[in-house]
C-alpha cells in the first residue's frame, strides 16, 4: 500500500483515534534523604547586586568614556535588590567592609514569593 493509500483509506472510513496514556508512575518512590539534600546544598547559584539601571541609546552608550557619571533610576538610598540566579531573594544596603563593598541584607523575600517569581521571565 503506497502512502497515497494509506491516507485515503484513513480519510474514507472512521476517524483514526489516538489512545495517549499518562507515563507510569512510580508510586514506590522513597522519601528523600540527608543526602539528596546535601545534592542539594552543593548546587552553585550566581549571586549578583542590583545597584539601579538606565535605558539608553547606543549613540549615547558609545559616547562614554573614563570619569563619565552615569545618573541611575534607583534614588540614593533605596534598597539594594539582591538574586539568586536572576530570582530576587532579598533587599539589602551597600556596606564597605575594609576595602571592599559589601551588601548588608534587610529584607529576604518569603520563599513562597520567590517560588511565585520563578515563572516569570527574568525572575521578575
């Protein structure tokens, strides 16, 4: 039978159906352990600091150079958005430790916030 065929014959008698079933499931799965928590606890995530942002033109960001102050949307002052991964997780404040900058957090985001958040693109 030619592929021709086959979909004239399917065409001409009763509509072909389609039985789709749902995977198997395993219902024996045992509870997770210490263990798979510790997998867990050794993932690596990406932290990063959110200072403010700024929208510009190319022209304009080509037109930038060395000492050039870049005014930010973010008022001085205003907390400091914290992510895990592009999922905000907390607010905190700009600290100098020493010689370094550091983030003093204020404010963590309910994890079932931060669940909520996931589904968003960008993590906002």
């Amino acid at each position: 039978m030619t592929d021709e065929e086959t979909t004239d014959s399917l065409n001409e008698g009763e509509p072909a159906s389609l039985s789709i079933q749902p995977p198997a499931r395993d219902v024996d799965t045992p509870a997770p352990t210490p263990d798979d928590l510790d997998r867990v606890l050794d993932i690596p995530l990406t932290l990063h600091v959110e200072l403010g942002g700024r929208r510009m033109k190319v022209k304009d960001l080509l037109s930038l150079g060395a000492g050039t102050v870049l005014e930010l949307d973010t008022p001085a002052g205003s907390p400091l958005q914290i992510f895990a991964n592009e999922t905000m997780i907390a607010q905190g404040e700009a600290v100098v430790v020493g010689e370094r900058y550091g983030v003093r957090v204020t404010d963590i985001i309910a994890p079932s916030e931060r669940v909520r958040r996931l589904g968003r693109t960008g993590g906002m």
